[in-house]
C-alpha cells in the first residue's frame, strides 16, 4: 500500500471544528484515502458511501435532529461520493453546526466544484484539498529512489494513476478506459455542455500544445466555436482536474507576453490516451513535451501537499527569449529549464537576469530531477 502525503496532512487538520473536504479527478484514490484514515483512526467512526441509496435518501434534506440520532455514536464521519447527493453543502453545514464536537471527512470527484454544492454553504467552515495521481515522492517513499529513476521513462509514458501504477502490463487498457469512462463524467452530468464531443477535440488540441501558448481563437476556428464557449470548457476542464495552466510572468519588460497561458496535464497518461500515442521515448518526437508536462505536474503536487504559498509562471518575451518555469517566493524569482536531454545546457536569459536580478536559475535533467520534484531545488 503506497502512502499518500494527504494522509499526514488531514490528520493535522481533525478536530479543528471545520469540515475536511478531500476532491479530485476519478480514480485518483480518494475512496482509499478514506479507508487509511478510518484504519488509524483510535476514535469512533462511521462511514457513509454515497454510492448506496439509503445514504444518499439519509443525507438528502435531512434535519438536525435526525443528523443527531444518526451520528450519536461516532466522534469521526467519513462521506465517500458525495457528489451523488443533492445540496450536500446544507448536510455538512448542519452537521458542522450543530455536532462541532464531531470531524466530518468528506470526498468527492470534481462533480462537487463544478456544482458549487459546497462553496457557499461550507464558507469558513471547511478544510479544502486536492487529491492528484500519485506523485513521485509517493513512489519515492515507497520504493526507493533509484527503483523509482528506473521508472522514468514509464512514468512519462503511462503517468500515475493508482491502478496504473498497481498493473504493471495493462496501463494503455487502463488509462483508455479512464479517459473513455471517467475524465468528463462530471463535466456531462453537471454542466450543460451541449456538444460533448468538443471537449475531446478541445483535449486533443492542447495534448499536442503543451509548452507553447494558446490562443482561444485558434482553437475555437479549430473546433468550430467562439472563444468565449472555448474559454468555458477549458475552465470546466480545469475545474475536472484534467489540465492546469500558468501564466506569463511580466513586470518590467515592455517585450514580455503579458496574458499568454501555457495548458498541462495533471497525469502523462491521460495527455498519451487522449492522443492514443504510447509509443516508447525513443521513438517519439515529443519527449521534451512529455518532460516538461511531467516535471510541472509533480512540482504543482510537491506545493500543494506542502502548502506553497508562492507564484508559479512561465517567461516569454516577443522575441522569443523564454524560461519554462519561474516561482515567485518572496519576491525572489527561482528561474528553471527542464532538458531531457542533457547534451546541451542552457544559459539564463540576459534580459531576464537584467531586469530580475533577485533570482537564483537551475537547469532540471534526469540527473536531478528527484531534488526538484522533492522540494531541495
């Protein structure tokens, strides 16, 4: 059993009078992350799955007193799929308000952010986090580093869903279905989307876009939509967890791009099914696409486990001197480029270290990688 960081993270935060929220893509183990909590919980516990129509009919419009007499007996409530339950938000608020004594652990697919059924309800009420495919540090704490260093490669291909990792031989029939069955479940059953084939075609586009920028008008003349519509599926897309964006960074340059946004994957594997391309790294053509899409999604699970509280961008400048990644941490900018391969290294851009001269520059490659996704670069 991989240990998930989460876990450590929402047992620091129980019994603090406010509800734990725990959201994410399907498939990314929060159901597990539930059981593992209530395994090491020595407190009472009762465990409703919304999946079961009894708890769902127990959870929908409930009043307090029938939420007392349910929970009488347990000091923590785990909710898993709550999603499934209609205005879920007023449930838990309830619960929250009127049982302060009791946790209430809560999971659930994207389903709850795209229909706004807790925001409102749980406001200043609620720990909020997101669960993402297993990270490398996971793995690394798992297995090892050097076992883990082997894997690279398969890691960039197949990525690191949980049944992924677990199924060693079956990951294209895996990550098919995942894409086929579960990556715009939510966006379908809760936002009106009213030619569901355009999200496939708009995932597709930026699959083949990842470290360039994207122009919503060009992939609306793509698909044949406005950019306003492209616009809002893209946010769905974003807000289902299948893909994350930065923004340029731009302060003192007259030539910097000032509202440009570079799109990425949260999973390799999804990025590979979309396109139905798991050809091996020596026979692909995008392996710097695959390095870079990599190494930014495991850095954005790095800081959200460890609670970052800077700024990630990108810097591009009109003639096209450029920094993959930059984060702003107290008004220091750490500069990096990511090489998968090492042959050649780059040097920082002269106009950037000009106008930031409070910054540090780091080249990721293989050799290295593990220090950066861990935080020591």
């Amino acid at each position: 059993m991989i240990q998930r960081q989460l876990v450590k993270i929402v047992e620091s935060r129980l019994f603090r009078k406010k509800a734990i929220i725990i959201v994410g893509s399907r498939q990314v183990g929060k159901t597990t992350l539930l059981k593992m909590l209530a395994d090491k919980s020595d407190r009472r516990v009762l465990n409703w799955n919304c999946d079961e129509p009894d708890i769902r009919q127990k959870l929908t419009e409930p009043t307090s007193t029938q939420l007392g007499a349910e929970t009488a007996n347990a000091d923590i409530i785990f909710i898993d799929e709550a999603q499934r339950v209609q205005n879920i938000g007023i449930t838990l608020k309830l619960l929250t308000d009127n049982f302060p004594d009791k946790q209430i652990v809560v999971a659930g697919s994207s389903a709850l952010e795209l229909s706004n059924s807790i925001n409102e309800p749980l406001t200043g009420r609620k720990y909020e986090y997101v669960m993402f495919p297993i990270s490398a540090e996971e793995l690394i704490d798992n297995h090892g580093a050097q076992v883990e260093r082997r894997l690279l490669e398969r890691r960039m291909i197949y990525g690191s869903y949980p049944e992924v990792i677990t199924n060693e031989g079956d990951e294209k029939e895996i990550l098919t279905n995942i894409v086929g069955s579960y990556l715009y479940k939510d966006i379908f059953s809760f936002q009106d989307v009213r030619k569901p084939e355009i999200i496939e075609q708009l995932l597709q586009a930026l699959a083949l876009q990842i470290g360039g920028e994207v122009s919503f008008n060009e992939l609306g003349k793509l698909v044949g939509l406005n950019s306003l519509t492209v616009q809002r599926y893209i946010d769905l897309m974003e807000k289902s967890y299948i893909i994350f964006h930065l923004r340029s960074y731009s302060r003192n340059v007259r030539s910097e791009l000032k509202k440009s946004r570079k799109f990425y994957f949260y999973d390799n594997g999804v990025r590979n099914a979309i396109l139905g391309d798991f050809k091996p790294l020596d026979l692909r053509q995008d392996n710097g696409a695959l390095w870079e899409n990599y190494i930014i999604s495991e850095r954005l699970k790095h800081n959200a486990y460890n609670m970052f509280y800077g700024k990630s961008y990108f810097w591009r400048t009109i003639q096209q001197q450029e920094i993959d990644y930059i984060e702003d941490v107290d008004g220091t900018l750490h500069a990096y480029e990511f090489k998968w391969n090492t042959t050649r290294q780059p040097r920082l851009s002269e106009t950037f270290a000009r106008n930031y001269p409070n910054h540090t520059f780091t080249v990721v490659t293989p050799n290295n990688y593990q220090d950066f996704l861990s935080g020591l670069l």
